[in-house]
C-alpha cells in the first residue's frame, strides 16, 4: 500500500503517521529502526540520540519525531527536542507555541521542566527551539548544554534531537559529539552518494557513534512512492 496524500489530513498527522496510523506499512518500519537502535549497543546504553540529514528536506525532522512517538508507545517517558536553531519545525508539527524552548533553557531565561510541552502521545514530550538565537553553535557547545545533557537525561528515559542538516552548518557536529549515537537520514535518488560520505566523514571526525542510515522515500514501483525506511550499520 502506497502512501497517498489526504486531502482531510493535516500535515502535521501526515508527518505523525506513528502516532495516527499505527498499522501502517511506515509505522511499522519506524518501529523496526527503533528496534534496531536499541540493540545497535551491547555495552552501553543508547539514551540521547541525534537525528540529522545531508542536506535539507531530506526527512530528518519526520523521522525524529516518528522515532520520538515509537519510542514512546514502549511506555518509555521521551524527549523530542528541536535543536535546528535555524529553521525549527516541531513546534509546527505538534501546532504549539515556540515562545520559550531550548534556547530560552540554555540561556537560563527559564528551566526545563517549565519549558518542556506534554503532547497528546503517551510519555512523549517536546522542547521546542525557542527564540532562534545569534549564536546557535557557541550555545551548543557551551558549558550549558551539557548540564542541559544531564538534566534531560534525568527526567527522561531517551532524548532524541532534531538537528540542522551536517553539510550547511557547524552545529550538528558539536551535537554529535555529546550524544551517545547519531541516525543520518538520506534521501532516495535526491542525497548523493559524496554528500552521504561526507556525512559520514563529519561524524566520525567529531567521535560520534553512527547508529545507522534511515533510507527515505525509496521508490517501489513505477509512478508508486512507499517512504520506506530501514537501518544500515556502518563500520
């Protein structure tokens, strides 16, 4: 069964497929990622996970949301938290406000337990990027981020954050580094294979462990689009 759009669906549930359609084709592969996540370790625990792409409108935003929601249907009390702080997406995509966010807890205006958004999912919540600052990397790499790091770890059972693509900025690098392991989204016949190299090359560099590749809108038939997603460890 192919995914078609819905003239009576908001784009949000489109995006959300896990969370409103769970028997789908897609929910399911979403599922078998996060499976594979948690046995892609055996000696440690894989709990904050970063979620980027290549390049943009490569689905890496869908995906960490969708991966936040399977996460959350195990019962397990999740964090999405919207780290592009260039171009925020999950405050559209869960229809809240982005007064207060990430940000706005990195610079200590307020805390993450005020900042934090309940969704209408069980045991998922969002953190919003807040106010779009003009220095995302100095706040991600600074001392704040990492007591941020250990807050959320605190109260959640996985953080999972949604990142600026790894070939337009500096940002998902720093990240990287602080996560415990990182999902690269690739687009079919759009991500090139340089581009996914690269990718690839940046996150080793800053010592990140790459947990997989999530192959997006893989063409099944002809004129018949299934977006189907599969992990893939890298050496």
């Amino acid at each position: 069964m192919a995914l078609r759009k819905n003239k009576k669906q908001s784009s949000s549930s489109r995006k959300l497929i896990t969370a409103v359609a769970p028997k789908n084709v897609i929910s399911e592969q979403y599922r078998t990622i996060r499976t594979n996540i948690q046995y892609s370790s055996i000696d440690e625990e894989i709990r904050a996970i970063m979620v980027t792409s290549s390049g943009p409108g490569e689905g890496k935003s869908t995906t960490a949301a969708n991966l936040a929601v399977t996460f959350a249907q195990l019962g397990k009390k999740v964090l999405l938290v919207d780290a592009d702080l260039r171009k925020p997406t999950v405050h559209h995509t869960f229809q809240v406000n982005n007064i207060y966010g990430f940000t706005t807890v990195l610079t200590k205006q307020t805390t993450l337990e005020k900042a934090v958004v309940k969704t209408e999912e069980d045991h998922l919540y969002i953190l919003t990027c807040g106010p779009i600052p003009p220095n995302p990397a100095e706040l991600l790499g600074s001392k704040s981020m990492e007591l941020f790091m250990e807050a959320a770890k605190a109260m959640f059972d996985y953080v999972i954050f949604d990142t600026p693509p790894l070939l337009a900025v500096a940002d998902p690098q720093i990240l990287a580094n602080q996560c415990d392991g990182t999902v690269l989204v690739v687009y079919s016949e759009k991500t090139e294979i340089e581009q996914a190299k690269k990718s690839k090359e940046l996150l080793q560099n800053a010592q990140s462990k790459l947990l997989g590749v999530v192959l997006n809108h893989k063409e099944i038939k002809k004129n018949d689009y299934y977006y189907y997603y599969g992990t893939y460890g890298s050496k």
